[in-house]
C-alpha cells in the first residue's frame, strides 16, 4: 500500500532506484530509455557529473535565503547567463519554481503593467485553443485545452480561445503555408476587434505547442504577423517556452526561429535539466521600467523563488550546454531522429503526421491516413502506446485529445541532448514495436 496520491489512483507506477545517462533504473533492476526527458525535462540526461559537482558545492555554501531579505551570488550569476543568451529586448529575469508559476507570473505582471502606465481597463487574455500552460488556475485559464479546463471551469478567470496554428489539421488543402500562416494569425485580429484591443493585456501562446498536440510548430511568418497585430493594439505577446525552450528545438529559445521578441517569456523544464525544480520569467526592459517607475515592486512572490540550490543546478545546466556545444547536437541527432521516424512511420496506415523541431518530435495516429480520421476515443491508443513502450523499456510521451481535447492520439519525443545515433535507433524501433503493438 502506498500513502502517496499517485496521479492514477487506480495503479501504482514502478519505483526509480537510479538514473545515468539517458536511462532510468526501477527496483527490479529493469532499465527504460528515457526518450522523452520525463515531460521534455532531462536535456542532460541523469547523474551529470559536472550538474552533481555544482549541487554539492552549492549545499555547502548556502542552500535557502528567502528573497525578501536577500539575493544570493548563485542566483544573480544564473540571471546575468540567461539574460546573455536571450532575445535582444529581454533584460530582466524573474525566477520561479516552475513551468505553471512562471505562467502565473506572466500573466500577473502583464496586468500590472498596465495598472502602472494608468490602462487598468485591460483586462483580457486570449489564448489558443490546443494549449497548455500549467495547472495553477490562471494557468489553466488561459490554456486551451478543453479536456484539462471543464470541471475546473467555475473557478477560472475569463478567458478567450482562438485555433492554433495546426496545419495538420487546420490548413486547407488550396491553401499554401503563408496563405494558411495568413489566416491563422487574422483570427487574432478578428478576436482583438470582437473584444475591443484597448482592453486586452496579452497574447499568451507555446512557440511550438507541447503536450496537449504533440510538436506543433509554426509555419510561415505567422508569429511574425502575431508580432505586428500586437505591436499595433499595444497588446503585450508572452511567449510559453516552457516545454520548447531552452535548447529543445535547436536554438536556445524556440522564438529564435521565427525572427521575433516577446516582451515576456516563460521558462522551466530544461532550464534545470530536472536536477531542482526552476522556471523564470524574461521580462522586456520597457515593463521592468514601468514596475520601477511606479510602485517600485512587483505584487507577487513565491516562498522558493531564487532558491540558491535550484539556481546552482540551472547554472551548471545551462553552463555544460554551453561548454559542450550540446546545441549543435539537438541539430544534428534531431534531423537523424526526423528520418529514422519517417522511414519507420512514413508509410504506416496509422501514423498520419511526424513533426516538430529539434530533439522535439511527435507522431500523430489515426485510424485512417487518408482522410485523417482518429480512432475512436473508447480504443485511448495513446494509452496503449504508453503500456507497450514501458514493457519495452521506453519512456515516451503520449497524449489522448491531439484535435480538440477529446479526439485525436500522438506520441511525442524529447530525449536528452546527449543523444547519439545509436540511441536514436533504439528508440524508434522500440516505439515502433510499441505502436504496432497498441494498434492492432
């Protein structure tokens, strides 16, 4: 009997004894290759020495010091780090906890914002629907994914949903990618006229959609046309990194790609590797200096923000990706994962998409490819796929309600960026066992 609420109720999930490199040990001595990072979390895979060494160094220094009273050397070094890799624009760092905190900071200091520059009549936030952002209650409210909200729904703030940018499944077949990118990005518009743009505080939006759709990038210059809609409405653009960040998509953040700044920027998952839990908060120069020209402080704040231990492991982190030039790694292990995928899946009845960027990569499955068609949400393939990779020592992710919350199943990967081509193969075999296992 356990006395821990698991997140299933009804099973128990193995015991992890050990960790080393891209696999997990559990008390049977059976090993599970960690082809997803947890939940796109070990970029460095487990037990790295050079993250160990900066802990136990940290520990004998000081391990808490609450921030009402104090910074620590630990935690202004991590900020001066990833202020010297972040987009031109963003020059301030707000460190949380985690993913779901860093949404919620965001989303309170976009209001606060506007409080300061005497705009306090803005006070919506609109999302897209297909979204994640954490599972506070802010958070929740401003993602989008149905399946997640409902029950929660009379505790979350207003909030408003337009479709993402899914070419998958949204983009017509008479419509090219900038026609489509065109589109998608006018549903904004149309969402900030309906509401009237002088009372909406932001655009909140996952660079390359996580979890709830599988590795879901962009396509043509629609974060460009995103950037110019809110630049025009003075509506502020937070960009959710969490999952996508922080190397995962070949650059070290994923807005790198698109050719655009948010003026504010979550965090998390691979900014610690998974070695202490972190997130932060980029913040725009322009919103940090209204806050300081007005009240002087941020109305927020969270017990373990700037903890020295979890800002210690952010550090070594971030400074071994760095070292070992591990970004050129995600390229190029990512593009040899892009086609051991495709030649295993991409003439499989049942796999009807393969995307994403980076070491950040997802398989849709359907029932029928040629007319896109799910399986039926009765048959959870997802769940299936799940079972049949664990008995196969593979650690992926996979997640039921890809369409629209209820519908639709994909796999997604993110393996630590320590890969090699070799532990490439063995994932993509494994999963392919595991699928043509769960579907038929």
């Amino acid at each position: 009997m356990t006395r821990l609420m698991h997140r299933s109720l009804i099973t128990t999930p193995p015991v992890a004894v050990a960790a080393r490199g891209i696999e997990i040990i559990d008390a049977q001595g059976k090993a599970y290759i960690d082809a997803s990072g947890g939940a796109a979390v070990s970029c460095l895979g487990h037990g790295h020495p050079a993250v160990l060494e900066a802990l136990h160094k940290q520990l004998d220094q000081i391990a808490y010091a609450h921030t009402g009273f104090f910074t620590t050397e630990i935690a202004e070094r991590l900020g001066e780090r990833l202020i010297e890799g972040a987009p031109e624009g963003l020059e301030h760092v707000y460190l949380v906890s985690g993913g779901s905190e860093a949404v919620e900071a965001a989303l309170k200091m976009a209001r606060q914002y506007f409080v300061e520059i005497d705009q306090p009549q803005r006070r919506h936030i609109i999302g897209r629907r297909q979204s994640y952002h954490g599972n506070t209650l802010g958070a929740l409210a401003a993602g989008g994914n149905e399946w997640r909200r409902e029950q929660f729904r009379p505790l979350l703030t207003e909030t408003h949903h337009i479709d993402p940018c899914f070419s998958y499944r949204f983009q017509r077949e008479d419509e090219s990618e900038e026609d489509y990118a065109a589109r998608a990005a006018r549903s904004l518009e149309e969402k900030l006229t309906e509401l009237g743009p002088e009372t909406v505080i932001a655009f909140v939006a996952e660079t390359v959609v996580g979890a709830t759709a599988g590795a879901v990038p962009p396509v043509g210059d629609y974060f460009r046309r995103i950037r110019e809609i809110c630049d025009r409405h003075g509506v502020l653009l937070i960009l959710d990194e969490v999952m996508c960040g922080m190397g995962r998509t070949g650059t070290l953040h994923a807005c790198e790609q698109e050719g655009i700044v948010p003026d504010l920027m979550t965090i998390a998952k691979g900014l610690g590797g998974g070695y202490q839990p972190i997130g932060a908060v980029l913040v725009s120069g322009k919103i940090r200096d209204a806050l300081r020209a007005g009240s002087g402080f941020f109305q927020h704040g969270h017990t373990y923000m700037g903890h020295p231990m979890a800002a210690a492991a952010g550090l070594a982190v971030q400074e071994t990706i760095r070292q070992h030039g591990l970004l050129d790694n995600v390229r190029a292990m990512g593009a040899v994962l892009e086609e051991r995928l495709t030649a295993r899946f991409g003439n499989h009845h049942h796999v009807g998409d393969i995307r994403g960027r980076g070491l950040f990569r997802a398989i849709e499955l359907v029932e029928d490819r040629a007319s896109k068609r799910p399986f039926s949400t009765e048959r959870k393939i997802h769940a299936a796929i799940k079972r049949e990779a664990m008995a196969r020592g593979l650690m992926v992710y996979p997640m039921g309600g890809t369409i629209d919350g209820v519908r639709g199943d994909h796999v997604l990967l993110a393996p630590p960026f320590i890969v090699n081509e070799i532990d490439v193969d063995r994932i993509v075999s494994r999963l392919g066992d595991a699928v043509d296992a769960a579907v038929t």
